[in-house]
C-alpha cells in the first residue's frame, strides 16, 4: 500500500485533489481511499487530506500518519507546518514552490520535486487554485498515474465550465516539474508556528501566510479618511497620525482596502515567497 | 410545621419556592400544567421573587435556564413526556455546560398522558442525574435536595427529579412544608461558578490560555488539565480541528460518579435537619434477612410495600429496594444485594425497543460479576400509564420468591397485564 | 430616531481582536467588529451555529450554543441571568446569522420579541448557511444559486421570496427595528447607539456579502453591499414601536438592480426576463417604502 498526505490551505482545493487523485486510480484499476480533515476551519487555514492506494480493497479507516509521499499545494505553507512529518525514510516531496529543491527549505532522506503551480494557476486559471496543477506534478514525479486518468477524473470533479482551463493547467504542470533530486545533504530551515501575540480567544491566530497578495499603503498619498480602516475585516488596520497602517500579521490580502480607498492610495502587491 | 393536603405538582412548587429558585422557564404540558400555575401564583403574589419566563416551547425553557444559571441564576423548570421528548436536544446542552438546573418531570408515556418512565429514562444518556419519588412528601424534600446536589461542587450537574403522572401529579396526599428558614440553613444562594461578566472575561480567558495553548499550535491535540471543565462556556475555544474532545466525556462521567457519594451525603444532610431521608441512591426496605427482593421506581414502589408487608405476614422472606437514583446507577449497592439473595425481580414501568426492560439490563448488568450471581427476573408494568394493583406486584414477588428457591426462569420479561 | 453620523464619530477602541480564521473578505466579520464597537465592551454576546462563533475574536463574554434554535433563548437566560444578579447594565447581544434566525431560530425569535425580552438581536444575513457550504435558508432571495437550489435543468435557483423579517418583527411592536449595510458604516453604528440605549428587544438585520457563498472576489465585498443598498435590493430603513418608519438612506434616483447582479457568482445565470423580474419588484417596494416614510405604519 502506498500512502500519500496532501497538505494545503482551505480554498486551494486540497480535498477536491485528493478525490480526483484516487478516482484517477481507481480508473486504472487498483484500491484507492481518499480522506480529508475537516474542520470549522476556512478558506486560507492549513488543511490536510490523504490518500491510500493498494492492490486489495483498503480497510484501515485512521489517518495516514507515515506517508510515503507528500504533496504541498501552498508555497509558504512548510514556513509554518511541519510536512515532512512522519515522511518515510526514501519517501518523495512534490511541492509547489517557484524556486529548486534547494529553495524549499526542506531536507531529509527523502527527495523533492518542484513546481510552480502557483504561476501556472494564475496564468492558465487565473486564480490560485493549484490543485490540478499540482496533480500534474503528481503523475510526472510518481509516475503512478497517468496524465489520461488524471483528466478523465477532473471531468467528473469539477464544473464543466473550467474543466479545460484545469486540463492544461496539469498538463503544463507535468511538463515543468523538476526531477526528483535527493534532499538528505540539504540543511532544514526552522518551522516557525506564529502563535498570535494577542490574548488568545476562539480562533485568534497569524493569517500573513494565507495570502497571495498584500496592500501597500502609500502615506502621502494617504489622505486619512478612514475607509480603509473601517471596512478590513481583519481589524488589521489602525491610524498612526493620521495615516493608515496595516498590521500585516493579520492581513489576508483580501484587498477591499485597496479597493475602497478613494484617493487610490493602497496597491496590492505579490507575496514573496 | 406546616402540612396540607397537597397535589405532587403542588409539592414541586413548593419545593421550587423554598429553595428559593429565581429563574422558572413555564410552558404547560399535561400533567405538570399546574406546577407552572403554581409558581405563577407564588410569584404574581410576591411570594416567590422570581423572573417568570413564560416561554413558547420546551427547548427554550431548557436553553433560557441553562444560560440563565451560567449567568448566576438558580434556574427550574418542569415537563412531561412529549415536552421531555422535545427538549433533549437541550437536556444535552446543559448538561455540558456543568449548568446546575432543576427539572422536575412529571412521567409521562409517550402518545398517551398517562404515565411511565419512558420518558426521562430515555434521557439517560444526556448527563442529568435521574431521581424517582414514590410520595408527595419525597417530591417536596427531593426538590430541594435536587439544587444541593447540583450545586455542590464536587458535580455540578443538572438534576432531574421525577413523579408518576396523575398517580402523584393530581393526588393529594398530606405533606410537611419545611421551614423556610431551615431550608436557607440547609440551601445556601447560589453562586454561578464561572459566570460570564465583562470585567472579568479577559482574565478569565488569560487563565484558559495558560493552561490550554501550553505554546502548542492552535491545530494540536489539545491537553485537558484538571478542572478544565470549568471553562465549558468557553466552547467556542476548542472547536478546532484537530482537538481531541474525547476526555469531556470522561470528565462528565468521572463527575457523576462522584454524585453517587454526594446524593448519599445530601440525603443524610436533610434527614438529619428535616427528620425524612430516603437511604440515598436506593432504599432496602425489610430486606435484611430477604431471600428475594423486587426493585421498583416510582409509585410502584409505594405499592409494593404493601405487597412486601402482607407476605412478610406470612413468613415469607421477601424485601423491595425501591431505586431512587437511576443515574447515577447505584450498581455498588445492587452487588451488595446481589451477595445477599437469590433471586432479584425488576419491575420495568418502560422498555428500551428492541432489547428490553432499561432498570432490568442495569441490575443483571451490576450482579453479572459476583462469584454466585442472584437469578435477575424481569417485568413490563403499568406502561402507557396501565394500572398496577397489589395482586400484580403480589405476583411478581411470589414467583421471584419461587426462583430464590430454585425455580426455572429464564431471560424473557413477563408483561403484566398483558 | 437615530442621529446622523459621520466616520469620525466611530469609536477607535478595538473591540475584537485579530487574526481570525473567516474566509477573505467575509463580510461578517465587518458585521461583528462595528456591532461590537458601538456596543462597547460592558457587553456580552450570544452567538449559536453559523459562521461567527468560529470566527469573531470579539472582546466581550461570549455565549456559544450548537443548540442551533436556541439563540433567543440564550439571549433571554443571559438577559434574565444578569437581570437577577443586578447587572442588567451589561448589554446582551446576538450575532447570528440568516439561518438561526428566519428558520430555525424563527420560533425562539418571535417568542422573545412577543415578551419584549430586554436584548439586541443582530442578524448578519448572507442569505443562506454559509457555514455548511451554502445551502439555502428562507431569507435566500428569489432566483439565487445555492448549493441546494441550483442552476441545472430542472432548477433555476430559489422559487420563492425572501422572508421580510424586518417588517414581521415590526408587527410585533418591539421598541425597535432596523436593516443596516457593512457599506454604510455611520447609518449602521447611529442605529445601533441609538437603540442601545432602548430597552426592550432590539431588532437589527444586516447585509453581510459572503464572497466563498456567493461566488464573488473577496475585494468586492464592500462595493456590492454599496450597489445592493443604492439598487434598493437592501432599503435602510428604521421603525421606532412597530408604528414610525424611517428610510434612513434616500438615493435620489436607484440605480439598475444588474449592477449590483451582475458582479455576483450567484446570480450568474439571471436570464434578462428574470432580471427584469426582480427590477420590477424592487421598484415596486421601494414605492411603498418611499410612501410609508415617516409615516406612522401598522
């Protein structure tokens, strides 16, 4: 049996891969399981779901807590979630990331293979929704399903309207996924959990890794109106003198800010990765 | 002191008023209809300060006392059957919420007004504790015995007391009132443990978060530290994924078992300062040399002390233990009794669809370990409200007597009555 | 009635804090942050199975029941609780969303402003119940798409009308009712501060733009509460005891409802006859209201 963890960020369709990952295999004809972990969590909050593959109908009904292969759809996502845990030892990491295996921050005896599923998504799809990009990345690195079964899965997951912009957006994934390169002489960056500096109530937590885009606010330009500051959902921004700041520990990049601000003061801007 | 010819649901307003409740949710339901006539009187007078909640249903009642004891009020309420049915969703809720509410339920069946115990024994999976009178007088002192035992820390659960339907709820009996002044001796105000004021939230969360985050990350397995059910108000915080909530169960079952030694402490309490006890989870009446005794809840236990008395006449050596707590089961006490006779007849007044009579399964349940078990009979009486006279409980105690001694019986409940 | 305001008499003081896990743009979170900055912080909040118990890092005691029909119950315990301790100072405040409150909620809702209960009821509407992925509830408008009334060939979305409950608490001759928008803040807030200092049971529903639910970029979340408001799709309006109706927002001239459509994933498929459809009906309620302001009604 082969067992895979996928990790994510609610809204890049973590579980929506891992259905299709397995109704692709079971075209193919083996066993397959696909789980996800829910929670009351949302769109931009790690998630995880998994994925089993064997020969025999699959009876084992817990989480896979040792995988053989790990997928990570979200570029910043390792900077605070450990997803070489449990990883066995000769294991493969796909990941989405625009730099090489060496950029990842990742090292162990495993190998990594790399994608930028993220400029894929954003150019072909036009949101970044890596799922499917990611997925293409899977076939090519693994080479346990084929791009055909990945496909004819997609069709019967998503809404036929974007199931063609989808298709390529995996197909140019397998083309430009990196090899497997080994990572066991690489040196592992910390994983940093951002607890939140304030008091800790319900959910209060770091969002700044949840975002693709941030804003920049422009201080002279900035008139002080206020607008800005009442409508952030976040409360991540607050007058100082006058002038608008945000709090980029709680911003989600959600961008009403710079849409509301009527002297266009606030640009969005792409996060570094 | 005082006594009068009084109606169960008269005792239960009684009982509310001397301990001294300041929160009544009130929707009418046959047969406690008049239990909230009752209190409306005791209040529209002034004799009772109280909020009077008339509400539009029986999960608002519920819910309205739960939130109100969190916010410091002591909080009853009363159904029946249906009404019962209806409000378990809410039953759940205050029960984890260590809401110490009082409910007195008038047993009622389930598509009839007549009364079994179907419906709070339906209810025992909710975390309320379940006590059963047998007399207007039990109804009274259990009332009030009902908000220390709640209330008291080591529990801190919501309770239940039960009367049969029209056999106590519309029959008057004579029955003491207590003094006010000894009961606020016995019952002192009630104070919400936790109670959610804006002065102290951010200091209260401050403590929670001491213990809880413990520097882990929001999405780890949580550690419950000692106590932590005190911050169940605080749902809200440990509702994320990945929190394992598996040990508030056993926080809550850990809790009910203290309550078996804090309803035996409270009894003695009120015997002591009221002169009427009534032995706690369970009374064993003229069982001390018994070769077989019947268990009974309710009213069917009132009768079937006749039933005992009249063949004790005879020479037979037969006792009842009249159960009074079903939850906390007393399954110690039973093994005691187990040790002791040989056969036990359990009189259902309810059944469990599909495998049997509830108190039944309990008893065989808490004898199975002993070395020389008791033979455990069982028997379906007065359901859907059906009369249960003398000769029936006779019969039952005869033929338990005739298997102590070596008769035949197997598994198999017998209806009485048909 | 309530006074006029401008954005510089929003208070500063934060009453949430940040880093809450609601979705980008999620208008309720906007919905939480301002209700709870004009209430201040001597306040507590009830809150039963929707999307903000999980979201809202609001500073004040909060009451989270999953008993899902049970917010005015806890609202009325709370209230009644605080009542019998001496401290009736302490506003009690739901926040619960469309479900809880036009569905399920319904009965408790009705029965509590039947007995006049001394509370604020806050409901932030985005239409259905978005926490469980976006099914429709009775406050779902005419033809929107939702995950169980959906655009296919034998469904064209939700066949019936969104329930008025603004105007069915208002005939039960609470002290005070009110719709309000995330896009207009200062309405918002005066009407809050206003009843706040009412007693009695306080009625407020809110239009909360839901971007995951509604199929719309996260940055429009403000802009499409602003076309819904100047459509006349959401009217501001207040009614003080059931009986004296103010619109407290009067644009000169609407404008079309498409606008306020068009940029919503929900309403994608509006054919031009249904458009028009809800065209029609918008304008004709806006003629009534604009007959019954400030007017004694009911």
């Amino acid at each position: 049996m082969i067992e895979i963890r996928f990790h994510g960020r609610g809204g890049q369709g973590a579980v929506t891969a891992v259905k299709i990952l397995a109704s692709a295999i079971y075209l193919e004809g083996k066993y397959t399981q696909a789980i996800p972990m829910y929670g009351t969590e949302r769109r931009g909050a790690p998630v995880a779901a998994f994925c089993r593959i064997d020969d025999t109908r699959i009876r084992e009904r817990d989480l896979v807590h040792e995988p053989d292969i790990v997928v990570v759809l979200d570029s910043l996502l390792s900077r605070s979630v450990d997803v070489t845990d449990g990883l066995k030892s000769g294991g493969l990491i796909i990941v989405n990331h625009p730099g090489t295996y060496k950029d990842t921050g990742l090292a162990g005896n495993f190998k990594i293979a790399t994608v930028d599923a993220t400029k894929i998504a954003l150019d072909i799809i036009g949101r970044p929704i890596t799922n499917t990009a990611i997925l293409g990345a899977f076939a090519k690195a693994t080479g346990l399903v084929k791009l055909e079964s990945l496909e004819e899965a997609v069709k019967g997951e998503l809404p036929s309207r974007i199931i063609a912009t989808n298709v390529e957006a995996m197909r140019r994934a397998y083309a430009e996924t990196s090899a497997p390169a080994d990572a066991s002489g690489l040196k592992k960056a910390e994983v940093v959990k951002k607890a939140s500096t304030q008091p800790l109530i319900s959910y209060s937590r770091v969002v700044s890794d949840w975002r693709v885009t941030h804003p920049v606010i422009d201080k002279v330009a900035c008139v002080g109106c206020k607008r800005c500051w009442v409508y952030c959902p976040e409360t991540a921004i607050s007058m100082v003198e006058d002038k608008a700041e945000v709090n980029y520990d709680y911003c989600k990049g959600c961008g009403i800010c710079a849409e509301e601000c009527l002297v266009h003061a606030i640009k969005m801007e792409r996060e570094e990765v | 002191m005082k006594s009068e010819v009084m109606v169960g649901n008269k005792a239960v307003a009684y009982a509310v008023k001397l301990a001294r409740a300041n929160l009544i949710a009130a929707y009418p339901i046959t047969p406690q209809t008049t239990i909230v006539e009752y209190l409306s009187d005791f209040v529209a007078s002034g004799e009772l300060p109280a909020e009077f909640v008339t509400v539009e249903g029986e999960i608002t009642a519920q819910l309205v006392c739960l939130s109100g004891s969190i916010a410091g009020a002591r909080a009853f309420t009363a159904t029946s059957g249906e009404g019962l049915l209806y409000m378990s969703h809410a039953l759940h809720h205050t029960a984890r919420y260590w809401a110490p509410v009082v409910m007195a339920v008038v047993n009622r069946s389930v598509r009839t007004m007549q009364p079994d115990h179907t419906d709070l024994l339906a209810q025992r999976e909710t975390g309320w504790i379940q006590l059963y009178c047998e007399n207007n007088q039990e109804v009274l002192d259990t009332g009030i015995m009902a908000y220390k035992i709640a209330e008291d820390e080591r529990v801190r659960l919501p309770v239940a007391f039960a009367l049969d339907g029209y056999v106590l709820s519309f029959t008057a009996e004579p029955v003491t009132i207590p003094e006010q002044e000894k009961v606020d001796g016995f019952l002192k105000p009630f104070k919400s443990l936790y109670p959610v004021l804006p002065e102290t939230w951010d200091a209260e969360l401050a403590e929670y978060k001491k213990h809880w985050q413990q520097g882990k990350g929001i999405n780890e397995p949580f550690t419950p530290f000692p106590g932590d059910e005190n911050f169940s108000h605080l749902t809200m915080v440990s509702w994320g994924k990945g929190h394992d909530l598996q040990w508030r169960w056993r926080a809550h079952h850990e809790a009910m078992m203290r309550a078996k030694k804090v309803i035996k402490e409270v009894d003695e309490e009120y015997g002591r300062i009221f002169g009427r006890s009534y032995g706690g989870l369970l009374e064993e009446y003229r069982c001390e040399d018994a070769e077989a005794v019947i268990v009974a809840m309710g009213t069917l236990a009132s009768t079937s002390r006749v039933v005992i008395d009249n063949m004790r006449k005879q020479g037979k050596r037969v006792g009842l233990v009249k159960l009074k707590s079903y939850r906390p089961f007393p399954d110690e006490e039973f093994k005691d009794i187990g040790k002791r006779v040989k056969a036990i007849g359990v009189i259902d007044r309810n059944i469990s669809l599909g495998e049997g009579g509830i108190v039944y399964g309990s008893v065989r349940s808490a004898v199975y370990d002993l070395e020389e078990r008791p033979k455990v009979l069982g028997y379906y009486a007065g359901l859907a409200g059906r009369e249960v006279r003398v000769r029936d409980i006779e019969k039952v105690a005869e033929r338990t007597l005739k298997v102590a001694r070596g008769g035949e019986t197997d598994s198999t409940s017998t209806w009485i009555g048909g | 009635m309530s006074k006029k305001m401008s954005i510089r008499d929003l208070r500063d003081e934060e009453v949430v804090w940040s880093g809450n896990p609601a979705c980008q743009g999620c208008g309720g979170s906007i919905v939480g942050r301002l209700v709870f900055k004009a209430l201040g912080r001597n306040s507590a909040r009830v809150e039963v199975a929707s999307c903000a118990p999980g979201f809202m890092n609001i500073r004040v005691p909060s009451f989270f029941g999953p008993a899902f029909e049970g917010a005015a119950a806890f609202m009325t315990g709370l209230s009644r609780g605080y009542k019998i301790i001496g401290r009736e100072d302490i506003v009690v405040a739901g926040l619960i969303g469309d479900g809880g409150t036009v569905d399920i909620g319904f009965q408790g809702l009705s029965g509590a402003a039947e007995r006049n209960e001394n509370v604020m009821w806050f409901t932030y509407d985005n239409e259905a119940y978005m926490n469980t992925g976006g099914q429709r509830s009775s406050a779902t408008p005419e033809h929107a798409q939702t995950t169980t009334t959906p655009i296919a060939k034998m469904s064209r979305g939700k066949t019936s009308e969104k329930k008025n409950v603004p105007m069915i608490l208002a005939l039960h001759h609470v002290p005070y009712v009110a719709t309000a928008s995330i896009a207009y803040p200062e309405d918002m807030t005066a009407k809050i501060v206003y009843a706040k200092e009412l007693k009695g049971f306080r009625y407020m529903h809110i239009f909360s733009p839901c971007p995951t639910g509604w199929g719309t970029d996260p940055k429009d979340t403000i802009k499409i509460a602003r076309l819904s408001v100047e459509s006349g799709l959401w009217p501001l309006y207040e009614i003080l005891d059931g009986h004296h109706m103010r619109l407290t927002y009067k644009p000169r001239e609407l404008k079309p409802v498409s606008e306020a459509l068009k940029v919503q994933g929900r309403f994608r498929h509006l054919k031009d006859e249904e458009i028009a459809s809800i065209q029609e009906t918008t304008t004709e309620n806006w003629s009534r209201l604009l007959a019954m302001d400030g007017k004694d009604i009911f």
